[in-house]
C-alpha cells in the first residue's frame, strides 16, 4: 500500500463522499440524534478501582476485574478509553489505536483494509471523528498458550453516540483468543453505538472471539466487522445477545483467501421487548478447502423482530459451506425471518443451508412437568437449553470460560 | 403401610369433543402393591394414564382420582408428581437442547424436595453412596450401561427403544415416587436388557421387601406380558376393556388365561359374562 494513505486525511477524503450513503440493510439511523460529546474523565481508570455501579456491567459482559487468566484488558468509556494494559507484551500487545497507529507506521495498511471506509455513512462517520478510539491487538508471531485479551466498551452518557474502530491482528503460527463486551452505564437508557472491526489473520493463525452485546432498550447498534483470513486459519466467532436492543444491525463478512482457511460463527439471539434485530454472517470462501459454517439459533420473544442471515459464496476448489438456522418463537407477537442465502460460483463446491422456526412442544412442556416442574421452569429450561453455546471446538479451558460468560449474561438478561 | 394410595371411583373421560374413551372406570390400589393393568390397543390404557397425570384434553365427565387420600382430579400435573406420583412413559417426546443429565439431576432436586415437603417419606434423597447429584446422575447411568458422554445428549433425541426406556427409568429412579406407572415398560427392549429392566423396576418397587416394609406402589400397564416374568410377584392385574376395567383378579390366573386366548376372549367375557377362567368377576 503506498504510502499516501498512511493519514487519516486521505481516508478522511473518501468518507466525507459517503456520508449520506444509506446501508443496504437495517432501518436508516439518523446518527444526528445523537452527541459525540465526551465527559472530562472517564470514570474508570484502573480495574483495582472499579466504581460499584460498574462492577455488574463490566462482569455481565465478560469482563474479569481482577484479570485472572488474562493476558490484558481494554476498556472504553464512550469516546474516551478508560484502561488499557498488556499483561504478557511480549506474546500479545494491546493498545488504543489512535497510540498503535502512530507507534507502528505499518499498521496504516491494514486501516480500513478489510472493510472500505466509504462502505456506508456509519463507516464513513467513524473516519471523521477527531480522534480515534478502538484497540489494537496484535498477537506475535509463534505467541501460543496465551490467556484471552479482554475488552469492554460502553456508552457512559445518555444519548451518546459511540464510535470505534478496532484491528486485531495475529501474526503467522499465533493463536488468540479475544473475549469483548459491548453495552451500557446501567443509567444509560439511549445511545447509538458504531464499531468497525477489522480482523486479520495470518498463515496458520487461530482466532476465537466471543462478544457479548448487552444493550438497553433504546440503543441502536452498527458494527462493521470483516475479517481476512490466509491460509491455515481458523476463525471462531461466538456472538450472543440476550438483552434488549432499539434496533441492530449488522453482517460480518469473512474472506477465506488462504488454502484451509476455516470458519465458525455461532450466533445465538434471545430477541426481547421491541427490538429490532437483522444479524448475519457471510464468508466467501476463496481458497481451496476453506471452510464455513455459520450457525445461529433464535428466540423470539415479546414484540421482537429477528432477521437472522446467512451468506455463503463457494468459489475454491473442494470448499464447504453449511448454513443452519434454527428459530423458537415464544411469544406471539413476535417474528422471526431466516434469510440463508448459498452462491456457488464453482463446480467443486459444496453448500448447503437448514433453517426451521418452530414453538415450544406442548408435549414437551407436559413432560417437564411429569418431572415436578411448573409452566415456568419447563419454559426457561427449553429456553436455556436452546440457546446453550456450543464449545465443542474450543480448547477445553475455553470452552467452560465461554460457557461460564454466556451463562452469567444469560442471568442478568434475566 | 396400610390404606390405599391410589383410588379412582366412576371416572368417565372423553376426548377430541366428546368422544368416550373411559366409562364408569373404577380402580383401586394400596400402598406396598404392584398391579397390572393389560388390555389391547385402544382400550384406554393410555388415557387413563393421562388422566391420573392430570394432562390437558382428557376431559373427566364424572368421577374422582384420590391420591394418597387427596382428591387430585383437578390438581395440576406438578403438584400431582410432587406429591409422589411418577410415569415411566413409552413414547416421551424429544426434548432438544435439554441434556439427559440435565432432567436426571432435575428429578433428583425434586425428589429432595418432596422429602422437604414432606410428601416422601425418606431420609436421603441421593442413592446410597453418592455423593451430589451430578455423582448420583453418573452412577444411574453406569447402572444403566449408558456410557458417560449419552448424558450429553439431548433427551430422548435420537434414542433407541431400549435408550429410551433405560433413560425414563433412570429419571425415575432419581425421583423415586410412591406410585409408578409404568407404560408398556417392555416395548421395544432388546431382549439383553429387558432382564436388566425388569431388575430395576423390581427394586423401585419393593417387590423383594416384605410386605410390611413395602410403601411403593406400581402400576404396570401394558398388552404384553413379556416383562413381567422378570418383575416377579404382581399382587393384582386388572383387565380394561373399552374403557372400563373388565376383570380384575389374582394375576395367575388372569395372566395364563389371556396369553391362551387372548383379548377376544376378555371381549366376549364382558359381553356375556359367560364361562371363563378368570376368577371373580364370573357370573
């Protein structure tokens, strides 16, 4: 890349075109409604010292204050980053990126890479910020056996509007694990929250990284996420959300480059209230023997409207796609659309897509309470075991971490 | 212990908007007695097991259910089960996302509950030699020939006959009720594991115990007889025939007659109520 672009007025150019450019999907966010507006402090600074009210919000989302079995933490508040250490620097580095992008001058070519910052006027408005905010994580080459890098961003002021833009990066023969939460001060009801993630991996690299979205519900949300895999790569994406939103939108796009690259998404939805949600995944699955599978299970509940996407696009030689979407409606005035989509640009592909939405058996109901349990214990353990995450690929310490972080947002989502 | 702990008096139930399916039905059964109930296909068998469940769409027109002295015609289906009443079902539906594990450990909770309450007279819930229920849930599966990891599967998705039936009568070991009805408790079982079945449901149910120490009571339903050779001493069977109990009477002489000649007979026996072998209800 050359070297003109290593400045964000070049970048700055091309999104200012692009401000008025509606994305494709989602209901049209007037992003004006909102302030940038940061308060003077964050109100956070060291995790020795949390502030009472925050501790909760901070574990809900995964979060682990005291830092055990971690390798470092990230935290922004609103516009303004809160504290940021790298526990074992020199395995995995995490830094606010406006830092990382004047410390490393290579990092520039891999700033708005992935997804092009005229992609829509939410990509374009995060360019034009005065600062930028988000976290660099770079796993070194070779780093393996490293604790996961904790993250948490959170809206701190009604009414705020959130932008971020992060890059993580693992180096050839690295293997990161990234566990991030989004969410709000508990005094925070309204807020808009805008997050462009790039994602890089490189030869023989594993990535898993497990986000837990825990909003209000007047919230809305626009994360823009893609990820660029070589080959050997392994990217596992673990995404829940179990509160209630106003409305988010978002659809994640890998790109399987590289010859084996691999990819996993797990989606699971619990739609509350009158969200609004419409989340997908697409991999384009470029190099030979690449692989996706894009999972996403689903209830909706209450007034909830759920579009659950799928999007996979064969094109290597012998790559294998699997779309699967499964849906539990539970209240009735609530709506679920599964739109999986599988394009096959090549003879040597296999894709294939299942999607089922359905209600709880009565049956099954009935016989929960031949065991002793009422209506509401029966309802709540088909629920929990619908939605309970899948681990079955995660390294065995990660897998019950993983568990342990959904069942505590599962909780306070209530 | 004496006294009755299940009683159903006139019970008439119909289903889908009127349709008659028991008639006039009377049954009784003591603490410590282990009755079977035969009859062919469609004869009410399984309603009158929903019924006394207390399960949605059986509509009892006239008559009474006493559990444990309690009229429970109109209680809940938990509230029947916490009092200690239990099925061991033959077709139970598929329960996705729920593990095994997860509803055997929920029977032992309940069960603990009931001694609680009050409703089970026992003084430890967990098996002899468990430790919790997670220990308990592995040491029934072991018992049960079920490899550690089918306690990982989601219940009743994709078992076999046999799985089935070893995985109600685990969940109902775990709950230990005071009266089990079991439905067609055979069906389906290979013939390894029938005597292993067979064995457990003797134990649940005291067979073995002397008469005096025995409080569980069972009611064995099923069309077959196969599984009771291995259960041993049956203190009663009753015989229904289009929904009403036909014949009721010592089980050796009930059982023989009807592996001889059938249901047909019974049929032709209610109809008449001519000549028959079956003892009592002869006139």
């Amino acid at each position: 890349m050359s070297s003109d672009k290593k400045d964000r007025e070049y970048f700055k150019e091309i999104a200012k075109r692009a401000l008025e450019k509606k994305a494709p999907l989602g209901n049209d966010i007037d992003t004006l409604n909102f302030i940038v507006k940061d308060k003077d402090e964050p109100e956070l600074q060291d995790l020795s010292s949390v502030p009472k009210n925050l501790e909760k919000t901070l574990i809900n989302v995964g979060i682990d204050i005291n830092e055990r079995n971690r390798s470092g933490t990230y935290i922004q508040e609103g516009n303004k980053v809160g504290f940021c250490r790298s526990l074992d620097k020199e395995k995995v580095e995490i830094l606010p990126i406006g830092v990382a992008l004047k410390k490393y001058d290579w990092l520039w070519d891999y700033y708005w890479k992935a997804i092009p910052v005229d992609t829509d006027k939410y990509t374009a408005e995060t360019e034009m910020v005065d600062e930028v905010q988000g976290y660099f994580i770079h796993a070194k080459e070779g780093a393996n056996d490293i604790f996961p890098i904790q993250s948490c961003l959170f809206l701190n002021l009604e009414g705020l509007k959130q932008i971020v833009h992060n890059i993580i990066i693992t180096e050839p023969n690295s293997k990161l694990n990234v566990i991030t939460g989004c969410t709000v001060h508990p005094h925070v009801r309204r807020g808009l929250h805008l997050g462009t993630s790039e994602f890089y991996l490189k030869e023989n690299s594993q990535l898993t990284f497990t986000m837990i979205h825990y909003w209000s519900e007047k919230t809305a949300v626009r994360p823009r996420t893609a990820i660029i895999q070589e080959k050997n790569t392994s990217f596992i994406n673990n995404y829940v959300l179990l509160s209630s939103v106003n409305d988010i939108q978002s659809n994640p796009i890998t790109y399987l480059n590289g010859d084996n690259a691999q990819c996993y998404f797990q989606t699971l939805i619990h739609g509350k209230g009158n969200s609004i949600i419409d989340l997908g995944a697409r991999s384009i699955l470029k190099g030979s023997n690449t692989k996706a599978e894009l999972i996403s299970k689903i209830i909706g509940d209450d007034n909830s409207y759920v579009v659950s996407r799928g999007e996979i696009t064969g094109i290597g030689y012998n790559s294998y796609g699997h779309i699967a979407c499964n849906g539990l409606l539970i209240s009735n005035n609530a709506k679920i659309d599964s739109i999986p989509r599988i394009k096959a640009e090549t003879i040597h592909t296999t894709l294939t897509h299942e999607a089922s939405v359905g209600k709880i058996g009565e049956d099954q109901i009935l016989y929960l309470k031949s065991r002793g349990l009422n209506e509401e214990e029966a309802r709540d353990l088909i629920i929990s075991g619908f939605l309970e995450v899948d681990t079955s690929n995660l390294p065995k310490e990660l897998a019950e971490e993983t568990k342990k972080l959904i069942e505590i947002a599962s909780k306070a989502a209530g | 212990m004496n006294g009755s702990i299940l009683r159903i008096e006139n019970l008439t139930v119909t289903v889908n908007g009127g349709k008659r399916i028991l008639n006039n039905l009377n049954l009784n059964i003591d603490y410590g007695e282990t009755h079977v109930l035969l009859g062919p296909n469609g004869s009410g068998k399984s309603t009158l097991i929903y019924t006394i469940l207390g399960y949605p769409g059986y509509n009892i027109e006239n008559g009474h259910i006493y559990f444990k002295g309690k009229d429970i015609t109109n209680l809940p289906v938990e509230e029947r089960v916490l009092m200690g009443l239990g099925v061991l079902f033959q077709h139970p539906p598929k329960v996705q996302g729920v593990k095994l594990k997860k509803i055997v450990n929920i029977c032992g909770e309940r069960l603990q509950k009931m001694i609680e309450m009050g409703t089970i007279d026992l003084k430890e819930p967990l098996i002899k030699g468990c430790i919790d229920l997670d220990d308990q849930t592995k040491k029934l599966a072991e018992l049960m020939k079920f490899p550690i990891e089918f306690l990982e599967r989601d219940t009743n998705v994709g078992f076999s006959g046999g799985e089935i039936k070893r995985s109600e009568l685990m969940q109902i070991m775990a709950l230990r009720p005071d009266l089990i009805i079991l439905d067609e408790p055979d069906s389906g079982v290979d013939i390894e594991n029938i005597e292993l079945i067979g064995k457990i449901i003797k134990e649940l149910l005291q067979i073995e115990a002397k008469p005096i120490n025995r409080i569980k009571a069972g009611l064995i339903i099923t069309h077959i007889t196969h599984i009771l050779q291995y259960i041993g001493k049956i203190d009663r069977a009753h015989v229904l025939i289009n929904g009403r109990i036909a014949c009721s009477g010592s089980p050796d002489i009930i059982i023989p007659s009807i592996m001889k000649y059938g249901f047909d007979e019974c049929q032709i026996c209610v109809l008449t109520r001519g000549d028959s072998e079956c003892g009592e209800n002869k006139k």
